[in-house]
C-alpha cells in the first residue's frame, strides 16, 4: 500500500479512469472536476471529489487541500475551439502557480503528439522542430514552462490520437466527402494504453522525461477509417484522390525501453 497522494487535475475521459487505477494501486487521489453532479461519482470510485474550474484563473472551493499532495497529473483539455490558443497557457500558468505555493514536487503532463509538424516523417521526442501552427507552439511552450520550472520535477506525455471507450475510431470522419491524406501514417493509442503508461510513469517514479505514447500500428488513414466505419456501423467517408501532405509518424521506441513497457492494444486496426 502507498502512502503517497496523488491529484488528478481533470477527471474526464483519461483522468477519470486513470485515478481509479490508482485507488486500485494503494495511492490516496484527489480527482477534480468541472461538474458539480460528477462529485459523487468520484466519490463512489475512492476519489476524494474536488469541483475546479480554469477560466483562466483556477477556481473553486479548497484549492489548496487538492493540491496537498506529492503528484499531479495535469489533464486539463485544449480544446480545439479555442479562439486564443494562448488562453491554454494561461490557464497551466494559474494552475503552476498553486502547485509552487504547494507540497507537490512532481507533475506529470498530459500533451500531444500534436505539437510535432505534420512534415516531421519520425517524430522523437529529441527531435529539433519548429512548430507549424498556434496550437502546437502553445503547447511546446507549456511542456517547457513545466519542465523548466525550479519548484518541481516534470514528466511529458505526448499522447497520439485517443480512442476507446465511447470514443469509437471511424466516428468523426463517418460519411464525409474529400476526406484529405489517404496515404498518411495513423497516430493513434487506446485509452487503457494511456491509463497504464501514466499509472507505471508514476509507479516508477520517472522524473524529467518526454515520452511519445502511440501505439506501435500505423495503417493509412484510408485503411483505418474505411474499415472501422464499416465494423461500427457508419458510413464510410470517401478520400480524396490527392498525394498526402501528412507525413508524420510517431516513434514509441523510448517509452517502451524505458519503462519496459508493452502496449494491450498495439494496433488500432485490432477491432
């Protein structure tokens, strides 16, 4: 049994399940949500509920207390409608400054694999890129402001594309026309591959990383969506015939060797 607590700043399609990995793992965790009815649901998990709110500056009833723990996983979404992406860095900003005033000497981050440019062909987590759009230079900036902070130790976690649970592949582009980058690499990794390499990141304690968390299967996109469509039940979005101008495809050696870590769902075409 654990004696460390551990706070789960974000409780929803990842956090939720990820801290009741980790009731399950002998840790105390405070779990946060936006949603004042989802209060007893984490509390019927083991959860210690907590409702914050980044708008940008944190709010809520007993921050502090959330905070009073030895790990924080970072969850919070940056949302794809976002106006002023840079609204994204300050609402991290608020949150780091809660985590400086408190006993937390560790957080780990949940990014994306996003902030890597469409044109890098192997994406590394050492690789020297510029990013291409607001979003991923946003988040580059978060991930370093983290990890270059003095009052804490700070882990990355690049997250591919997510599936799973309610999240079915296929669903999104179901019966879309002119579908761009048929041939381009899929990036993908299934929920209870997330929940387990945040899980062993925290059990193993590994401080000061950047790891790329994608499954090791990359079909085409034309591949992919075609055929999770069809076993869903959608209807299949129609590709256009142009050259893909997505190339990226994202290495998961580091993660694997590092932590000695091997993937439940490996390839996304395995439904």
């Amino acid at each position: 049994m654990s004696e460390q607590t551990i706070s789960v700043l974000g409780c929803g399609w990842l956090g939720f399940p990820l801290a009741r990995q980790l009731v399950k793992m002998g840790y105390a965790v405070n779990g946060s949500t936006t949603s004042q009815d989802k209060m007893a649901l984490l509390a019927q998990a083991g959860i210690r509920p907590f409702c914050l709110r980044a708008d940008p500056l944190l709010s809520g009833k007993d921050i502090t207390p959330f905070f009073e723990s030895d790990i924080v996983f970072l969850n919070i979404p940056f949302r794809r409608n976002l106006k002023d992406p840079d609204y994204y860095r300050r609402q991290v900003e608020a949150i780091v400054a809660h985590i400086e005033a408190s006993p937390v000497r560790f957080v780990l981050f949940a990014s994306s694999t996003s902030v890597y440019p469409s044109t890098l062909k192997h994406a590394v987590e050492e690789a020297a890129f510029k990013p291409d759009n607001a979003r991923s230079a946003t988040l580059l900036a978060v991930e370093r402001l983290l990890m270059g902070n003095p009052k804490f130790e700070a882990t990355v976690i690049r997250f591919a594309g997510l599936y799973g649970g309610e999240r079915k592949i296929g669903r999104i582009l179901a019966g879309r026309s002119g579908v761009p980058d048929p041939d381009a690499p899929a990036n993908l990794i299934h929920l209870d591959d997330c929940v387990a390499i945040a899980a062993q990141i925290m059990r193993q304690d590994v401080r000061g990383e950047m790891f790329n968390a994608c499954s090791d299967g990359h079909p085409t996109r034309k591949e992919l969506y075609t055929q999770a469509a069809r076993h869903y039940g959608f209807t299949p979005p129609r590709f256009a015939d142009r050259p893909s101008t997505r190339l990226k495809m994202i290495d998961n050696a580091k993660i694997k060797s590092r932590l000695n870590f091997t993937f439940r769902h490996p390839d996304p075409l395995e439904f």
